[in-house]
C-alpha cells in the first residue's frame, strides 16, 4: 500500500499538503500544476508494485503535468511489446471529461496513466484531446495511428471518429456498435455481487446515492449502469424503497459523480428516518463527499451508517475509516487498450470485446465478509 509520505516525497511537497490534496480540502491554496502532480503521482503509486515505484516516479517527475487538446509527447517510435517494431508510433487520447474534471476523478487519471504507461514503454507519441462543446480539429488526428477513446462518447462524436481514423479503440466504454474494439469492467456485476455480499452481512436498508444518465441529448433518470443494477436488485427482491434512492440531475456528466454532489445528495439522505443501514455510492469522490454529511450529521461511520463505494481511488485507503470500495483497474484499461490498438495494427481483422475483473478491498467503513 503507497503512503502519503512516499506521495509527499516523490512530488516535493509536504505530507500534509498529500493530505489535503487528496481528501480535497477547499481551504488549500495550491496550484492547478501541483494538485495534477499529486493526484497523478499518488495514482501511478498505488498502482506500481513496490520495485516499480522509484521507476514510476521518475517517469512522472519527467513528464510533468500536462494537459490541453494537441499536446505530444517527445517519445519516438520503438520496439513494440505487441505486433511489429514502429506500428505505434503516434496515438491520440480522446477524453470525454475536461482537463478539471479528470483531475476531479482520479479514477480516469488511472486509465490515462495506463495508456500513458503503456506508451512509455513502446516509446509511441502521443496526442491528447480533452473535451469541449466542438468536434477535435481533425489536423490532430491526421497523422495518428490510431485513436483511444477514454468515457462515455454520443453517436454522433463516435461517427465523427470513425470519419476520421480507421482505429478506434474505446476504454471504458461499450460503443452501441460491436464493429469496435472496447475494455471494460462490468459494473452491473460488480454492483449485483457487492449486494449480495451486503444482504450476507445482514444489512437491510441499503441506499445508492448516484447520477442520472446523459447520452445523445437524452437524459435518462435511472440509466446509469450502477444505479440500474441496483433498481434490478432491490425490486428483484421486493425491498426497493424510492426514499433510499438519490441522484444527481447536473446534465454535465464531468459533475455529476464529484465530491460536492454526493455531499449534497447524502445530506438529503440522512435528513430521512429511518436512517439506511449502509449507502452505496456510484464512486469514491460521492463517498468523500457522504462522509463530510456524516459527521456534519453527528453519525458515526460504520456505527450509525456504513458506506461502500466504486473506484479504489488513492484517497480511499487513508480516510477515517478507510473506504470499502470495488476496485475497477483503471490502468489495466489504459494498458488494454493500447495493446488492443496494436493487435489491430498487426492485422487483427474482428472487433474484440476484453472484460477487465473488478475486486472488493473490505476496509473499515462496513462490516467485512471475514466476519461472517
């Protein structure tokens, strides 16, 4: 487990800066540069084995922070891990979030870092396109081998991409049409499986605090994958209470699951009686922010309230008490990705579909399937 002094170390600030950066402490006073840095270095390091760490750091400190649409790397085309030697020598990263709500959602850095990674090590270039109320200009992508697209996209933006590059891979996102490659971690299992694990732990009243969906102009109330999976459980069981179910309405999707949101949408939760048993939260920004009501709240946390959440983000390990959350391998979805460019760029002809497993990392905010 990565330590808020190996963070503080490797990035040059204090511990105490770490702390605050990573529970997203309003009051501090840092830079836009310095936050990346730390959210940044404490992804690639709670991602790295122990004997990759130093290595990891080096690469980060090297590279610095940087963001912006058109943004290269200065790696040249090299021996390749997969397929032949130059096959890779330029990519694009096309993100469905801002610069500000990726660095908001550590989560996504972590899939950035992997595609980053990846390249890294096939020293391929690489160009980044952030998200914006326009179309890419299309010059970035004319040279690239291929494209990566990070997050949900509409219809119309992935015809737009198809236009404009014969590879698209898409990590994190299943695209409506199976002719492209996509990785993945299902979250309908993983929601259905961490339920389950609840009901064997005898909680009963379990809420979900989460987002709407918005796709294609359209807005659906209960599309989101986690927050469906949760409605299919409950009424499968008939234990759905609609009073156990709060969502974030924001129509942009870079604000709906941020620490601000699930604060607000817990303090509407725990105003109701009778309290829930435990919430579970679409992520572990939501959950910080459920924390924050909490103790505003007077509630102790698992005592009075358990929480559970999505992502195993940095931060989740160091709260108090740490964060039970369902850890989604970000970075192995950057790393497949690019290695699933590459098949392509060797010749693979059909589209494939690769499924990333999810985990539970059990921590103290509920009781833990060891008790039982």
């Amino acid at each position: 487990m990565v330590t808020i002094k190996e963070i503080a170390k490797a990035v040059g600030v204090s511990s105490a800066t770490v702390s605050r950066v990573l529970n997203y402490d309003p009051a501090l006073s840092i830079s836009a540069a310095k936050r990346q840095a730390v959210i940044e270095t404490a992804e690639a390091l709670n991602y790295a084995t122990p004997r990759n760490r130093a290595r990891q750091s080096e690469a980060l400190q090297q590279d610095g922070a940087q963001n912006g649409a058109g943004h290269s790397t200065s790696h040249q085309a090299g021996q390749l891990g997969h397929g032949e030697p130059g096959l890779l020598q330029r990519l694009a990263i096309v993100h469905f979030l801002e610069p500000s709500d990726e660095v908001a959602d550590p989560y996504y850095v972590g899939v950035r870092l992997g595609i980053e990674n990846r390249c890294r090590e096939l020293k391929s270039d690489i160009v980044k396109v952030f998200h914006s109320d326009s179309m890419p200009d299309a010059a970035l992508l004319a040279d690239v081998s291929g494209v990566i697209v990070i997050g949900k996209h509409s219809d119309n933006e992935i015809a737009w991409l198809d236009k404009h590059c014969r590879h698209v891979v898409f990590a994190d996102f299943v695209p409506p049409s199976d002719r492209f490659d996509c990785v993945h971690s299902d979250l309908v299992a993983a929601t259905h499986k961490v339920l389950d694990t609840l009901d064997d732990l005898a909680y009963e009243r379990i809420a979900f605090i989460g987002s709407y969906e918005h796709l294609n102009g359209e807005t659906q109330r209960f599309g989101e994958r986690r927050c469906k999976a949760y409605i299919d459980w409950q009424k499968a069981r008939g234990t759905f209470d609609a009073d156990l179910l709060v969502l974030g309405e924001s129509c942009d999707s870079g604000q709906n699951l941020r620490l601000e949101t699930g604060y607000e949408l817990a303090r509407q939760l725990l105003s109701r009686r009778p309290l829930p048993d435990i919430i579970v939260t679409a992520n572990d920004n939501m959950a910080i922010g459920t924390y924050r009501a909490a103790r505003e709240a007077d509630l102790s946390i698992p005592d009075d309230v358990a929480i559970v959440s999505f992502n195993d983000i940095p931060v989740a390990q160091f709260l108090t008490p740490p964060l039970s959350t369902v850890k989604i391998h970000g970075e192995h979805i950057g790393e497949t990705a690019v290695n699933l460019l590459l098949e392509r760029l060797g010749g693979r002809a059909y589209a494939k579909m690769v499924t990333i497993p999810t985990e539970t990392i059990w921590r103290g905010s509920c009781r833990t399937p060891e008790a039982l």
